[in-house]
C-alpha cells in the first residue's frame, strides 16, 4: 500500500482582489478584478499535494455556514477523507482578504474563524491518518498547540515532518526537535534565526543556525530567485526557472505541497526541492492558489524542460 501525505491545516475562502498597486496604510484604491477562490496554507498545500501525485489524508476544520458546506464538498471531491473534516457550529469558516498587484505581488489579512477551533483532541480523534503516512506537513495558520500534537504524534510513529513556519512565530526549543524539515521565506528565517538577512552569507548563516536546534534540512524560500537547501551540512543555492509572474499568492503552498509529494515517493532531498521549485514556478503563472497548482505531468515536463534535472 502507498504510504500517504498527512496534512494538516487551515481552509479559507480567498477574497481576491486585483489591482494596478497595492494600497498604502490610509490609502483607498480602485480594484480592476474581484475574484473569490478556496484557499488557507492547509488546504492549498493538502491540494499541491494531491495534484504533484501523492495520496493525502488532510486534517482541517469548516463552519457549517454556507461556505464551510462548499468547501466541505470542494475537499470531498479531492479524495481527502470525509472523517478527518471537522465541523465547527460556533463560527465561520475561515476568510483571507488578498490584494495583488500587477507585478504579482501580494497583500493578505486572514480571519481565522473555524481554523482557529481545530484542536489537539481532534488531531487524537484522527489518529490513524497518521499511521497510514510517511510525511506530515505542517503550517502556522492553526493553533499552535495542535501544531505540536501533530509532530508528537508523527514522531512516535516514524514520520517524516516538514514545517512551513507561515505565518512567522518564534518556536519553543524543544518543538525544533520534532522538526525534519523546516521551510521559511526569508521574513520568517529573520524572525526564527534572529539574524537580519542581506547577502547569501546571512541566508547561510541563518540557516545553519535553525539546523543546529534541530531540523536536518532546512530551506529558505527566494520568492523568484530560487532557495537556499541546507542538506547534510551544505547550503546549496538552487536558481528558479526564469517566468512571468501573474499572480505569487499560493507559490510557497506549491512548493511545500509538491516537496511533501516528492518526499513521499522517496526521491532525495535535493531533487524534491528542484521539483518543488518547478511546482512553483508554474503556479505562478495563473491565478489564484488553487487554481494555480500544476499537475504531475506538468511539473514533470516543466522539471525537464527548464534544465533542474542536472
């Protein structure tokens, strides 16, 4: 049997706006486009996941208001078991406000509603989507109590864990140890390592220290310049393919989802991370966070394409 992709995570309905500039604090602006997408760091990634090939189990939390039942269903169609959804009565489904600009840069505020309520008892309830996984794959944007009940658990079992640490927060000593793999942009490597980022030099420093409290790997995402692979005592500088940028609001979800993909059918950490960046790159490109994910054979081609395979 094919050992699964655990995530566990946030779901939120994404509120898009698109628009000529992104809007300074006190300053009103016209929007060109409104959209609204499914989105949340959890779901996005649970979804990169499944469409890079890997089987998923994901573990989120819904309102039973009128979005949490759309999602509900969006989630089914996925093939993530209907067990490991959980159902909030008290409050409403999670909601990110995005703007993006024309560069496809983004600004986003998140109400954490239903996402907020998931806890370290509904993690115990669910317990055997752990035993049927190699890798879990976590992020920040549930509380932080249940981040930490998940890696016990996965721990003791054997898994393989990865941490988005997104949104930024400090992290106690001890939960490091329970992190294999750790995945922050640059801003969240400045709030973990405690070390202002300019030059290469700073990213290898800063990455060597997270590797010293615990996670053996440890990569710093670039946004359009690639990553910073920590691996085996090395820093390895990995360049992103060359793209148009449409819209960059889901890139790090298709990252993370991808490597957990990737990981999960063994591949080395080295091209993982070169697939994962081609995940990426092509998620870019369209609209969206889901919508944007690429398929297998897309990254697989694109992986070929663009020279990653050396």
């Amino acid at each position: 049997m094919k050992k699964k992709v655990l995530v566990v995570g946030s779901s939120n309905i994404d509120l898009t706006l698109i628009s000529e500039k992104l809007p300074r604090p006190g300053e009103t602006i016209t929007a060109d486009k409104f959209m609204i997408f499914y989105g949340g760091k959890g779901a996005n990634q649970a979804i990169a996941a499944r469409k890079a090939g890997a089987d998923v189990n994901f573990i989120t939390r819904l309102g039973t208001d009128a979005s949490g039942k759309d999602y509900r269903a969006r989630l089914l169609k996925f093939g993530f078991p209907s067990g490991a959804i959980c159902e909030d009565k008290k409050v409403k489904t999670g909601t990110a406000l995005i703007t993006v600009n024309k560069k496809g840069e983004n600004l986003i505020s998140v109400y954490q509603g239903s996402n907020k309520n998931l806890s370290p008892a509904d993690i115990r309830k669910n317990i055997k989507y752990f035993a049927e996984s190699c890798v879990l794959l976590l992020q920040f944007e549930i509380p932080f109590e249940t981040v930490c009940e998940s890696l016990k658990i996965a721990k003791k079992l054997g898994l393989t864990t990865i941490v988005n640490p997104a949104p930024a927060r400090k992290i106690p000593e001890n939960v490091y140890k329970l992190i294999d793999v750790i995945t922050p942009n640059i801003r969240e490597a400045v709030c973990l390592s405690g070390k202002n980022i300019r030059t290469q030099d700073d990213i290898k420093k800063s990455a060597l220290i997270l590797s010293k409290k615990g996670p053996s790997t440890v990569i710093i995402t670039l946004g359009n310049k690639g990553i910073a692979l920590f691996h085996n005592g090395v820093v390895k500088f990995i360049k992103a393919p060359k793209v148009k940028a449409i819209d960059t609001t889901g890139a790090g979800d298709a990252f993370n989802g991808a490597l957990a993909a990737f990981l999960s059918e063994s591949f080395d950490m080295t091209k993982s991370a070169k697939m994962a960046i081609c995940a990426a790159a092509l998620s870019v490109q369209k609209a969206g966070a889901q919508t944007a994910l690429p398929a297998r054979s897309e990254i697989d081609k694109f992986y070929k394409k663009v020279g990653l395979t050396r």
